[in-house]
C-alpha cells in the first residue's frame, strides 16, 4: 500500500530539469561563501525538499531529455527530431 502524508493531502510536486548545466554551475554545489555562483531560489528549494543527483545522462541533451519526458529509453524515440525515414506501423508509440 502506498505511503501518504500523515494529514493525508496530496503534496505539491515541482520537477525542475536544467539542460546543459554543468554540476558547478549549481550555488549548492559550491563551498560555502564561494560567491562566483549564486543560485538562491534553487539553493532553497534543494534545501526544503529532495535533490536527485544520481542518474545517467547522454553525452548529447536531447536523449536524455526524450528519455525523462517519454519515459522511455532513447534508442525507441526520434531523439535528434529528424523526418523519420522508416515507420514501423506496429509500434503505435514512436513508430520506429
């Protein structure tokens, strides 16, 4: 049986997912007083809530955005947004 809140609402859920953006580039990731980068409104909201920082990213942007948002592994989806060149008419899904 799932786990819920002890009051029973729902909670507020915010996935936030930055392409092309370097771990140092994060404030929270930076020693403290470290001032080159600051990132306030992500630091509070890492603080108040759940940072995942481990998974596998592609070395280009677009399969691992295909793979987040489809929920699917790259090699199935059209990552690189060209005219597909086959179609697989059983695959209702991608069609590839």
């Amino acid at each position: 049986k799932p786990r819920g809140r002890a009051d029973g609402k729902k909670p507020h859920i915010m996935f936030v997912l930055l392409d092309d953006y370097g771990w140092a580039n994060a404030g929270w990731h930076r020693p403290e007083g470290f001032d080159e980068v600051q990132t306030p409104n992500l630091d509070s909201l890492v603080s108040e809530g759940i940072e995942l920082d481990r998974h596998y990213v592609y070395k280009y942007c677009s399969p691992t955005r295909s793979a987040i948002q489809s929920g699917r592994n790259p090699i199935h989806v059209n990552v690189v947004n060209e005219e597909p060149t086959r179609y697989n008419p059983n695959d209702p899904v991608s069609g590839f």
